[in-house]
C-alpha cells in the first residue's frame, strides 16, 4: 500500500489481479470516499492515473467554494480521523471547527 496527500490517496495492489486501486478518502462520510481501479500493473502508470482520479474527485467533492471542514486541513489524520494537533473541538464540532481555527490550513 502506498499513502500520499497525508493518507487521503491510497494506491494498494490487488493480490487476485495484480491491478492497483486507488481509495480516496476526503472525509468522514461515505459519499467522501471513493474507490477506483486504476486499470494497470505498472506502479508508475497507476501513480499517474490515481492522482488524476484523485484531482477529479477533489474538484467534484471537496469544491474550493465549500464550507472549511477539519478533514479538509493538511493536518488532519486520515487514518486516525483526527485532528494532528489533537483539537478535540474538532471532533466535537463534527468538523465545523475548521472555520474559526488558527491553525487550519487547506490541503
């Protein structure tokens, strides 16, 4: 499994069929998280074609005219959903905390 964009794309190899799939995850939500096959073996071809899905899915599903959310930060934890300078307003505030943060920065 490859990791990039702080956990938001993820590249894992298909044991069955050796093609690479990229997981996109923007959020919390299911309707933030995509899962695609990239349609090939070679790990450089994959990397180009996950990163084009995952410019694709940013522009559709996380606008740059969206409300700031916590998982929107570069210092948001993908993996661990969470803040990475351990904010617990932002759990608290399902994610809204991110317009009144300091810290936030859009990834």
């Amino acid at each position: 499994m490859i990791s990039l964009h702080a956990g938001r794309l993820l590249l894992v190899c298909s044991r069955s069929d050796r093609n690479w799939r990229a997981r996109i995850v923007l959020g919390p939500k299911p309707e933030l998280q995509i899962e695609a096959d990239t349609g090939t073996v070679q790990l450089q071809e994959a990397l180009l074609r996950a990163q084009s899905i995952y410019r694709a899915a940013v522009t559709n599903l996380r606008p740059a005219s969206s409300p700031p959310m916590c998982w929107d930060c570069k210092y948001w934890e993908m993996r661990q959903q969470c803040c990475g300078y351990e904010l617990p307003e932002s759990k608290r505030s399902g994610g809204r905390f991110a317009a009144r943060c300091d810290l936030y920065v859009r990834s």
